[in-house]
C-alpha cells in the first residue's frame, strides 16, 4: 500500500491538570495515516485513546486539559491551529463519539442536527441539504428517513442514534473518518451492520479511517494496521496480521491472551499514574511495574521504537536486545 | 395535551378550594373583630350585634364559606367591609400596579441575570464570572426594604433623580414616562433577589449544558462557537425559564418590601392591610387571586419549558 | 380618633406634631393668616394634600377617624357648625354658625330646637335640600324603622340616642329636634365633625346608591363634589360651582383637590420637599427646622386633644387614688414635648380638659413634673419599693401621634420613680377592637387619644353612666365617682344661655361651663387618667398655599385655601 | 469535615456569623448602654459621637447598644424556626415517605395547599393570627418552612427508599422507625444539612422583613428590622439610623450565604454552586 500519508501525528503529548501538577495523559505519540486506509488503535480505557482521538481534531480535554506538544497534520494543516483545524474539522475530517445517546443535541431533531454540519461547510441551499441529509439517513441504513430526519434523539435507539451520528460525521463526505469507540455501546448484531457499512463506505469513497476499539475482533474485520496504546503511549504497531500473529510486546501478548480488552479497572487509574509517573520520573517502559519479562533496565532511560521490518514496530528492550 | 389540560383543572379546583378554606378559617382567627371596628368607639353591644347582622357575620362560619364560595364561583367576591368597593374592582386596580412592579423588577433581573449568568457560564473564573459571582451574592443578601431605603437615601433624596413614592406624580401627565420614572427605584429594589438568584441559575445551566458530551460532539462537527453557543443556550432555556418563572410569581407577594418602602399601591400591601384591619372579604379575595397568578405563572413555565425541550414535549 | 388606619403598614408612620405653647406663636402660623388676609385670593389650581392614612368610607354619617372626616367635610354641610375660618388664637373652640340652618332656636327648657333652614340650597346631585332632607337623614341615622335606616351610622352617635326623642318637619324649612332630657351640648354635638357627623346627605342619592354604595358617590351640599377615589392611591374632589356659600372673598376657590393617602411621615414630608405635595398633615417632628429653614410654613395650633392613659379602676392597684396622682407627678411632659416631639405637643399640665375645648382652664396648674412627690406618694400607698404593672397602646393610629416612643419615654420616667411598667403594644384594629369593647381588663391603663370642642366629652370619658360598650361612653377605665357625675350632670342638663350669655354663642350658658370647669377640677384631682399630652396638629405647605386657616379643631376646610 | 474546613467562604462567613452571634450573645457585657435607655436631647446623634459610637437613633437610644441587643432577637428568631421545622418537617417527611400510600397522599396534599400561599403571604397570615411576641414570630415562621423541608426530606427519602440497603434492612425486619431513622435518615442528611444551610440567610432577612412589618416583635424591644422601620423615619435628617442595622443584617445574609455556598460545594460537588437563594423549593407556589 503506497498511497500518501495524509494524516501524521509527530511527538503528540497532551497534559492534564490533577490537583496541583499536570500529568501526560498522551506522551509523545507518532503516528502517521495513509490514504484510505484503516488504522486501528487498541488499548485499555483510561490509556488515553479517547484523548488522543480529540487532539487529533485540535480539541484538548475539558476540563483543564492542554495539548502541550507535538505536531498534528493533515494534508499540512496544522491540526492544532484552531482556525486551520476549524476548516477541515466535519468537513473533511468526520468524528464519531463513543456516547451515541450523549453526543446527539437532545433539543434538535436528526435532521437539523445533520443539515447544520452541511450548512455550517459548504455554501448550500437548506432543500438541497435536507436532500442530501435524506440520502446519507438511508446510506446508514435507517428505514424511514423522513420521519428519522424528524425525529429527536431521544426517539432513537442506540443503534439507530449511532447511525444518525454517522450520517452526521458523513455528511460533508469527509475523506477521513476518525471513530472513538463506536459500536462499544451497541450490541453485537448492530456492531457488525456498522462495521459492514464503514467497510462499504471504504470500497465506495475510498474513504480513510481511524478506528479506536478496545476489541480485537473489530480490529480484525475492520483494519489494514493497529497500534497498541498504553498508557499515553504507542507501544507497538503494524500491519493488523503481523501484530495478531507476532505480537512482540508483553503487553500486546497479554492483550491478545485476554482476548478483548481488560475492563477499566485493571487498568491505572489517573490518580496511580500520577503517583507512578513521580515514582520513576516518567522514564523507561510505562507498563514495567506490570511487566512480566521486566528487566532493571526497563525503568532506566526512554525507550526508543525498533523496527521489526514491514512497519512493525515496538518500544520494548527485548526487542532492540535481540536486533 | 388536553387530557394535561383537565389534570391540571381539576388540580387547581382542589388547591384553590383548600386554599379558600384555609384563609377563610385563618382570617377568623385574627385576634380582634372587624364588628366592632366597624361600629366604631360609641356603639352599644347591641349595635354591633345589629352591624353584624347585616354582614351576616352572626351564622356559623361553615354557612359563611357556603355563601361566599356559592358568591365567589361566580366571579362574585362581595364589597370590602371596610371600604365598601367591589373587592374585585379593588383588588384588580392593585394588581395592575403590581405586576407593572414586577414586570419592570424581571425586566431588570432578567436583564442582568440572564446575561451575566450565560457569560460567566461560558468563561467561568473569567472576569465577567467574578463581577457575576459578587452581584448574584448581593443580591441575595440584600434585604429589599432596607436596599429600597439605600436607594431612596442615594437617589432620591442626595441626588434627587428620581420619586421617592407613589406611582405617577400628580401633576405630572401620569403618562407613560412618568409612571417609568416612578418605576424604575422600586423596580431595582425589587430586582435585587430574582437577578442574583436567576443569575446563580442561569451560570449553573449553562456550565452543566457546557459540560455534556454533545458540545464536544457538535465542535468535532466543526460549528463556528456562535452555533455552538446557541445549542448551549437552547439546551440550558428549560432550566432558565423554571427558575424565571418561579420568581415571577414569587415577586408577586415579594415586593410587598418595595410596596412599602415606596408606598407603592399594589397587591401586597393591600393584603397586609386587608389582613391586618380584617377586611375579610378583601383578604379572601386578594388570597384567592394570588393563588390563582401563581397556578397560572406555572402553567406558563410547565407550557413554554416543552417548546425547548421535546423530550418533555413527547413524555 | 377611631381612625380605620387600615392602610397605614409602617407602624411608625404616624408622628403628630406640633409646639409648645411658648413657641407657639413664634410660628408661621401668624404671619400666615395675615397673607390670607391681605392678599387677595385668587381662583383655581389644583392643591395635593398628602393625608395620614387610607380614608375611611366616605360616608359622613358613618366615617371613623378625624383624618376622614377632614376630608368628607369638604363635600358636606351640617345643620350648624364652628366657623372654620376662625383661627385657634381667635378663641377656642370657634363660635358656632348657621350652614344649613341659618338660625335656630332654644326652647327655655333645653328640649325643643327649632332649625330655620336655609333656601335655595341644592345637593350637588341638584335636587334641593329641604326639611324632608333633614329628616331623612336623621332618620338614617336615628329611626330603625326607616328604609333607610344604617345601623353603621347609629353606632356613631349611640350618645345622642340617649337624649334624642324626635325630628318633626314643621314646614319645607324648618325642622324641630326634641330631646328626651336637657342636653346642652346637642348644638356642639350636631356640629361635631368627628367620627359619624350629622351631614345632609341628598336623600335622592342615597335612595340611588343604597347605604353602602353612598360612600362610593358622595352627594352633599358642601363646596367640593367627589371625582374619584382609588383606594390606597388618591381621591379627588373639585370645585362645586354653585356651593349656596360661595363668594369671591372666602371661596371656594381651589378648582381640585387631590388627597393622597401616605402613612408614612418621612414619605409625605419627601414628597412635600420633591414638590408632589402641597400641603401635607403631621409631618415627622424632626423635620421641622430643616422645613422652616427650606421655606416651607409650619402651622400648628392648640386643639381639643388629649393623648392619655386611662388607669384601669378595676386594678387593685389603681383604686388608690395617690397610687394615680404618683404616676401623673412622675412624668416629664416637658421634656417628653420638647426632646422628643420637638415642641410640636403640648403637655397637659392644666387638668383633663384639653386647650380648644371648652372649659379649657390654663390658670388650673394640674401636675407638673415631681418625682419626688411621686415617689412619696407611691410610698404613703405602701408601695415604698415602687411597684410593677402592665400598660398597653396602639402602635399607631391616626391621632395616636407616636405611641410607641412617646410609651417608651413615659416607661422610662416611671423607670426613674421606681415603677416598673411593661408595654403592650398591638396594630391599630385589633387594639382598638379591644379597647372599645372593655377588653383590657387584666392591665393597668389603656391609652387613648382624642377629644371633643365639648366638654360633654369628660362625661363620656370618665362618667358612670359611659361606661364603655354603653350608650357611646369612651369610659374604659370603669372610673366612677359619684360626686364629680352629680357635677356632670348638672353641668349637661343645665338651662340654655339667655342672650349676652358669654358662651351663647356655642349654645351653652355661663353657668354650664362653670360647672364643666369644675367637674374638670375635681377629676384632675382624683386623676382617673395619666394625662401626656395634647396634639397640635400641625400640618406644612409651601409657599404657594395661602388662606389655610389652623382652627383649634382637628378639622379644617379648603374652602377659604387658595393657590397664589 | 475537613473538606468544609479548607473552603475559604466558609471559613470567613463562618467567623464573621461567629463573632457577630458571641458579640450579641454577650450583649449584656459588652453592650454600653441599656438599649432602652433614652438620652434625652440626643436624638439621631451622627456616627462617632462621644459615648455613642453608632450614634443614636430618632428616639435617642443608642445604636450600638440596640444593634447588640437587637441581633439577639433577629438572629433567634432567623434561625431557631429553619432548625425546629427540619425537626417537625423531617418527622413528617420520613413517615410521608416511609409509610406511603394514604398517609403520604394526606400530608403531601396539605403541603401543596399551603406552597399554593406565596411564602410571605402565609406568614403575614400565621403572625397576624398569632399576634406579635418573640414565641409567636417563630412559630409562624416554623409554620411557614415545615411544608419546604417536608418536600425536600420527603424527596431525598423516596429517592433512597429503593436502595438495596433499605430493602435489606426491611427484609431483616427491621421496625419502621429504625429503618427511617438508622437507614434512611444518614443518607439524607447531608442533603438536609445544605438545605438548612442554604435557606439560613434566606430566613434571617425574611424574619427581619416581618419585624420591618411590624408583625414579629413587640416594641420597645429592638431587632433588627424593627430598628430599620423605625429609622426609616428620619432618613431625611440621619439616614445612618435605618443604615447601620441594615449593614449588619447585610454582613451576616452575605456570610451564611457564602457558608451555605461553601457547605453546598464540599457536600455535593455534583452541583457546583447551586444556587442558594434560589432553592427553587422557596419561589415555587407548588
């Protein structure tokens, strides 16, 4: 696959204020995106994927959060530059909250919520947008659009909320779709009607895609690549075969062996990771306090990302040891 | 919505025939006889007996609240004992005033509140949101009469800018600008709580709404901060308008203070003296017309808070 | 004083004044007459006069409360009346003039009054007044078998009853008054223009309007007609063209008057300085000098007015007669006057009897400030260690002046003597209500204000016969003493004035005064009430008011008031 | 609660209510004068006049003095009536909520009739039946909060109702009265303690309003409302006699306010800054 990278994140880090100090929820990200292609990102809750997914539009956390470093681009728009992301932001770039329910406005109904995005991008006539809300309400496979483009949020079930979003994300025919999450709400069935559209879009618009999920399985229907997120970083990515059938990361293994994604609880709570972050100065291998195969030198210094080859990446000593 | 309607007729029937009894027994049990108020300082006892004869006042009072509700039901509420007018031509005079007092006090309370409260409610510890902070804490501390006192001391009597009482002067044209003159010190008086507590309110609102995830979904759908703005405002308009108004009808007893303060003829003081000289049919009535604004004022929020927010609309 | 103060809501709204006598005549009241006599009065204008309190029903015949009747008076005439344009230092109380009746005539042995009616005379509804007329009114007030018999208006003139027998029309102009018993003071009292005046209303109006609704269109002979009234805002009355005494020296000249009730002092004194007033009644005492200073003319005058507590005979306490004296010794009225009303009272330091009514005497040198005296007195009663009681007062009410402070000042006096008195205060109604129906039993002294031009007033207040609750007796002390009623009596019943009489002129003879003069003596002496003081019921008005004429009553008219 | 310790609203209303609260406590000694005792010829005596440091007001009585003295009676009367209704309201809330069906109905109806009576006019009602008196003032004003407590326990106590605990706790057999008051009642109470904290001021200037009225106390005895009405007479010449019980009343609405803020926030971070004044409860008719 050697289409342009369109999208590339260069050293992201993005900070949260806890009590007194900051603490980096993303912590030096890289991570590049190539046309019409899926990425898929893995990760335990809390590992800040959501996060990430928000600066990559240019949006730091509320409250009190701050994207403190890095560059963000897309098509060499600076992502982080307000005015440049606004341009693009559902335009060209099309996002898809985790929260289907919470992320409709309650007091505006399907249709007016999609014609705003399209009147909001593009110098249109509000009867050839209501036009086009219409088709993309049947391209994400609701029955009636009529009456959805009539009907409010609250009307909808979780499956049908979650399509209006899509309609919504796709409304300006974004070339790029960023999804946090998206089916974790909805039960198997709907997931895979999801999945089944998003990958027709591909075929169809060619569109490029960015999937957050905590579920490998969809990783696997949906994606050319994944990366493995913990803990504000990257700890391994590469072709979506590659990273199942090797996995090289202890913490990637572990993943996969519980297969599906630890809930959120085994997970480090914002409050530990401060703690830990003071503990070991935030240098060295994040997950070496879990680590079974942890080394004295994992804590050491920074660890760099080796090459395993055709894109496979990992930051992790027993790696850079054996090359 | 009609079935709502009848609900909520049926309601009122009951609260207002409760309220009737509860006045009516209350006003009895004022210590003093209007009787032999009326007869004044010479009469006989058997005068007064006489006197209280023709007020039928001398039948049980179970018998008495019959005659009146039969009177009241329709749209009868008798003649004042004490000043012999219609106590619904008396008490529909007094009421105009007080709802221009009120109006003229949300106007301003509104006006402050409203704006305050949204702009701190988007840049909360902001400056504006520091000013707001102050005005909502004075406002709700001010006691009104005492505020109403400050503002004749400031501006009516050290820089004589406006009427220190009354509601038109008397010579003046009694138009329209001599009656907002006279409005606007009481007005102000009687704004102080409404706005602080509107503007507590309002930030409250806008700072939740601020807080839900769509905000964040309808800035990844890349809306300029204007729209954004207006879903904020719209969501957070349910809210708002509860707490207008609920101080609306609050107000409509709560400026008896100004009425005092500014001796300005409205229903709360009509009240107190109704109460106070036991003008039985003025009380009556007077308990019952408030009453029944107040059951209005929430019909009007429970009727406007759906036209923002459908998922009451379709509950 | 029975004033339906019922729209007064700040308590302390009401603060009479008026000066001392020494300062008396200091005042502008003088110099103000004389404008009203030099000047030539000129015609029209609309004067606002900023009143104490929401008026009563405008129904003369049943209207509590001097603050009404000043205004339903205006609108009104009676059979006969004080000359309401002779000023309080012209003698007190004004002579009694023909209104409605334009002489009358005592039959020698006091029962029969003869009233010549004036002709031509019209109501303002433009029907005549006539004999008729005046019967009909009596009866309204008197007859309980007449259609329009109004119990309210008999209520107020339960005394009269008591000497009334009948009202017969002779002819279309004249009607005879027969009473029961010789009563000297019938002619002061049909002249009376306190709570329930005998007023003419036009019987067409009445039969109109119906007892009630007559208080809503007031329709007398006077020389102002009713406009409107909006209750707790104004009432307005305007010039009544063909007023039978109208006449380019003495009015009436005002085109309107506007009335604004505002019960609170310091509000009417704002708008009388903001200019919405012209002319208000009892200002705030400490107004004064700033007002005089600013120009304004503060007149106040001597009236039949007695602010008072009567001591509860039914007390043990008070049986005694030198507990009574030691309280009236142990009070500075003085300084009560002087500090706390800034010499806008008069304290009633010369017997019962008030100045402006008659028997008045300031030769009699009652109780003057002596708490020694006190002291010794409460001491010889075996109350060596002082003693402890309740009193109880109106917070206010039109007339009332300031109770609560001025209570307190006394309380404090009493302190000093070693007597401890508790206060009880309550709202206007329900102390009135309670007052008038005997109901203070359980304390020491009730207080009171009021006052009559006659001396009848003194039988009513402390006679055994008013006792009150009984044929309109003010006597709520229970006091009884045989000896002074004897006096009293003889006082009431005795023969009418021959002519050259000194005091024919209010219907009394020499010798009735005399007795009244004495009975006020011996009362003093036994001292049923703790005398205070005495209202000067001053009013202010600026500049442009002329020709207002401060009587020794506590009503006044517009009539002779005109705008320069 | 340390949390409520480290808010600084709190712990400047709590000092100032604080020392205002001791210093009328201790008006008898630190009082200079009998706040009845009259200065003949000193009347409306201007701020810092020797010996009169407040100066004096129209009956020439000293101000500080009666401030002292008066802020007994306006903070008893402010205060004690919001802490017996939560008692007498709690009670009937809980057995509104306990007990349920006809009890429930029965009392929840009676309080809508009265929330249909704006708040003021029932309490103008309640005192003018009552008559005037210390005693008297605060019954009517605990009258005229009962039916608002009664809504808000009854409220937080259903809503409690369902929980496990609860439910555990009735399967246990626990008695009625256990169940409310071991139960129910401590999950609630924190919801009690901001009610009573936020209506607090609420209530202080509201009972000074009736005494302004003229409807709660008996004179000569002073309080704050009445000093206010009473100096309202001289305006025009002294205006600080009306102003100087006005600030105080002012100082102390504003610290419990920034209490009731301050104990609003530690106990229920979910709404922050809840609107004191504005516990709908008190401006809703029904």
């Amino acid at each position: 696959m050697t289409n342009e990278i369109i999208y590339s994140i260069e050293n992201l880090r993005v900070e949260v204020g806890v009590g007194g100090g900051t603490i980096p929820i993303v912590d030096g990200v890289s991570l590049y995106i190539r046309q019409s292609e899926a990425l898929g990102l893995v990760g335990e809750s809390g590992a800040g994927k959501s996060i990430l997914a928000m600066a990559m539009i240019g949006m730091p956390p509320q409250p009190n959060g701050r994207i403190a470093g890095g560059r963000v681009s897309f098509h060499g728009l600076d992502m982080l530059n307000r005015r440049e992301a606004r341009a693009v932001v559902g335009k060209r770039i099309g996002f898809i909250f985790e929260d289907p329910a919470a992320s409709l406005d309650p007091c505006y109904t399907i249709g007016a919520q999609i014609i705003e995005t399209i009147v909001a991008h593009e110098d249109i006539h509000k009867a050839a947008a209501r036009e086009r809300a219409l088709e993309l309400l049947s391209l994400v496979g609701i029955a009636d659009p009529p009456s959805a483009y009539t009907a409010y949020p609250h009307q909808f079930s979780g499956g049908m909320q979650q399509r209006a979003m899509f309609a919504i994300a796709l409304s300006c025919r974004p070339e790029f779709l960023i999804g946090d999450n998206p089916t974790s709400a909805l039960d198997v069935t709907i997931q895979a009607q999801i999945l089944r559209l998003i990958n027709d879009l591909r075929k169809r618009l060619g569109l490029t895609v960015f999937w957050i999920t905590n579920n490998f399985g969809v990783v696997a229907k949906l994606c050319d690549r994944v990366a493995v997120m913990y803990a504000g970083t990257i700890l391994e990515i590469g072709k979506v075969r590659d990273v199942l059938r090797n996995p090289v990361h202890p913490y990637t293994r572990r993943l996969l062996a519980s297969s599906g994604i630890p809930s959120a609880r085994s997970g480090p709570s914002l409050a530990a990771r401060a703690g830990a972050v003071s503990a070991n100065g935030e240098v060295g291998c994040r997950f070496a306090t879990q680590c079974p195969t942890v080394m004295t030198t994992c804590s050491a210094a920074p660890i760099a990302m080796s090459d395993l080859g055709a894109g496979h990446l990992t930051r992790c000593l027993l790696v850079s040891k054996a090359s | 919505m009609a079935r709502y309607l009848l609900r909520r007729a049926a309601y009122f029937l009951f609260i207002l025939v409760g309220v009737s009894i509860v006045i009516f027994t209350t006003m009895r049990l004022v210590p003093g006889d209007p009787i032999v108020y009326l007869a004044g300082p010479f009469a006989t006892a058997k005068q007064r007996a006489a006197i209280r004869e023709s007020y039928g006042l001398d039948k049980p009072v179970v018998v008495q609240y019959g005659r009146w509700l039969a009177k009241a039901a329709q749209g009868d509420l008798g003649r004042s004992m004490q000043l012999h007018v219609p106590v619904t031509e008396l008490l529909f005079g007094k009421l105009r005033n007080t709802l221009l007092l009120v109006a003229g006090s949300m106007f301003i309370a509104i006006l402050v509140g409203w704006s305050l409260g949204i702009l701190s409610g988007f840049r909360p510890n902001g400056l504006i949101d520091r000013i707001g902070l102050v005005v909502a804490l004075a406002g709700i501390s001010l006691p009104a009469f005492w505020f109403g006192m400050l503002l004749i001391i400031a501006f009516a009597i050290n820089l004589p800018w406006f009427p220190a009482n009354g509601i038109v002067s008397e010579r003046g044209d009694g138009g329209v600008f001599d009656v907002l003159w006279h409005l606007f010190l009481p007005a102000v008086a009687t704004a102080a709580l409404p706005c602080g507590v509107m503007l507590r309110m309002t930030r409250t609102a806008v700072l939740e709404i601020r807080r839900m995830t769509f905000v964040r979904a309808l800035a990844a759908k890349g809306l300029p901060g204007r729209a954004l703005a207006v879903h904020v405002i719209w969501n957070a308009l349910p809210n708002i308008l509860n707490v207008t108004g609920m101080q609306a009808g609050f107000l409509l007893t709560a400026a008896i203070f100004s009425e005092v303060v500014f001796s300005w003829p409205g229903l709360g003081l009509q009240i107190y003296a109704a109460v106070t000289s036991q003008d039985y049919t003025v009380a009556q009535g007077a308990v019952l017309f408030i009453c029944i604004l107040f059951l209005l004022f929430n019909v009007v929020v429970d009727v406007l808070r759906p036209i923002f927010d459908p998922r009451i609309r379709m509950a | 004083m029975a004033n339906h103060h019922w729209n007064s809501v700040n308590r302390r709204a009401l603060m009479a004044g008026a000066a001392a006598s020494g300062s008396l005549l200091a005042l502008s009241g003088i110099d103000n007459i004389a404008r009203a006599q030099t000047a030539t009065p000129k015609s029209g204008g609309t004067i606002v006069y900023a009143m104490e309190a929401e008026p009563d029903i405008l129904d003369p015949h049943a209207c509590g409360g001097w603050h009404t009747s000043r205004l339903v008076l205006q609108m009104y005439d009676q059979l006969v009346e004080h000359d309401l344009t002779a000023s309080w230092q012209q003698g007190a109380p004004p002579k009694l003039v023909g209104s409605l009746a334009e002489r009358w005539e005592i039959s020698p042995d006091g029962l029969e009054y003869k009233f010549f009616l004036r002709k031509g005379v019209k109501f303002h509804d433009g029907t005549a007044f006539d004999a008729d007329a005046v019967k009909y009114n009596f009866d309204r007030i008197f007859n309980e078998d007449a259609p329009q018999f109004y119990a309210r208006a008999k209520a107020y003139r339960a005394a009269d009853v008591y000497f009334l027998k009948s009202v017969e029309v002779v002819d279309p102009s004249m009607v005879k008054i027969i009473l029961k018993e010789p009563f000297n003071s019938f002619l002061l009292r049909l002249a009376n223009l306190g709570p329930g005046m005998v007023s003419m209303i036009s019987p067409t109006a009445l039969k109109k309007y119906g007892n009630e609704g007559i208080a809503l269109h007031p329709t007398g002979t006077g020389p102002f007609r009713f406009v409107e009234r909006v209750p707790g805002d104004r009432v307005v009355l305007e010039k009544n063209p063909d007023y039978w005494g109208g006449n380019p020296k003495m009015g009436p000249f005002l085109d309107r008057i506007v009335v604004k009730p505002v019960s609170d002092a310091a509000a009417r004194v704002a708008g009388l300085r903001a200019g919405a007033f012209d002319m208000i009644i009892v200002p705030v005492p400490d107004s004064k000098q700033q007002l005089i200073s600013e120009g304004f003319v503060w007149d106040q005058g001597t009236v039949h007015h007695n602010w008072y507590w009567a001591f509860n005979m039914r007390d043990p306490i008070f049986k005694d007669k030198r507990v009574r004296q030691a309280f009236n010794y142990a009070v500075d009225r003085q300084a009560l006057c002087h500090d706390l009303l800034h010499d806008t009272a008069f304290p009633m330091e010369h017997g019962i009897v008030p100045p402006g009514m008659l028997s008045y005497d300031p030769d009699f040198k009652a109780y003057s400030y002596d708490p020694a005296k006190a002291r010794r007195l409460l001491a010889e009663a075996g109350h060596p260690n002082g003693l402890s009681t309740t009193f109880v007062t109106s917070t206010d009410g039109s007339g009332q002046l300031i109770p609560v402070p001025i209570a307190e000042r006394v309380q404090a006096n009493l302190r000093t003597v070693g007597i401890d008195m508790k206060l009880q205060s309550s709202e206007w109604v329900s102390y009135f209500t309670k007052w008038i129906s005997g109901g203070f039993k359980d304390v020491g002294a009730a207080q009171m204000s009021f006052g009559a031009p006659d001396p009848f007033w003194l039988e009513q207040t402390i006679g055994c016969t008013f006792f009150v609750g009984e044929v309109g007796g003010l006597n709520t002390g229970y006091y009884c003493n045989p000896a002074i009623d004897e006096v009293m009596k003889a006082a009431r019943q005795a023969q009418p004035p021959k002519n050259g009489d000194p005091y024919a002129a209010w219907g009394l003879s020499k010798e009735a005064v005399a007795l009244w003069a004495k009975a006020n003596r011996m009362a003093t002496e036994d001292a049923p009430l703790l005398l205070v003081l005495s209202d000067l019921n001053p009013f202010v008005y600026n500049k442009k008011v002329h020709g207002k004429v401060q009587t020794a009553l506590e009503w006044f008219t517009f009539r002779t008031i005109w705008l320069g | 609660m340390p949390i409520i310790l480290r808010d600084g609203r709190i712990i400047f209303g709590g000092c100032v209510v604080a020392v205002i609260g001791l210093l009328t406590l201790a008006a008898p000694l630190v009082s200079p004068y009998d706040p009845l005792q009259v200065f003949s010829g000193l009347r409306n005596a201007p701020l810092g006049t020797a010996g009169h440091l407040l100066g004096t007001d129209q009956a020439g009585r000293d101000i500080l003095s009666r401030v002292l003295w008066g802020g007994r009676v306006s903070l008893v009367i402010g205060t004690v009536p919001v802490a017996v209704s939560l008692a007498i309201g709690t009670c009937l809330g809980l057995i509104a909520a306990y007990y349920g069906r006809w009890v429930e109905f029965l009392i929840l109806r009676l309080m809508e009739i009265l929330f249909a009576f704006p708040l003021i006019l029932l309490a103008i009602l309640a005192a003018a039946v009552l008559g005037k008196g210390m005693l008297n003032a605060m019954t009517a004003m605990t009258i005229v909060v009962i039916p608002y407590v009664i809504r808000a326990v009854h409220a937080a106590a259903k809503s409690t109702m369902g929980m496990t605990y609860v439910e555990a706790a009735i399967i246990r057999g626990a008695g009625p009265w256990r169940i409310m008051l071991s139960e129910i009642l401590p999950n609630i109470v924190s919801s009690l303690v901001v009610f009573a904290t936020s209506v607090m001021p609420i209530f202080i200037i509201f009972s000074a309003g009736l005494s302004y009225l003229g409807l709660a106390i008996e004179p000569p005895t002073p309080d704050w409302g009445i000093m206010i009405a009473e100096g309202q007479q001289v305006i025009q010449t002294a205006p600080h006699v009306p102003t100087v019980p006005g600030i105080v009343l002012l100082l102390v609405a504003i610290s419990m306010n920034l209490i009731g803020d301050g104990v609003q926030d530690a106990l229920n971070p979910s709404s922050r800054r809840r609107p004191v004044g504005a516990d709908p409860q008190l401006s809703r008719p029904i």
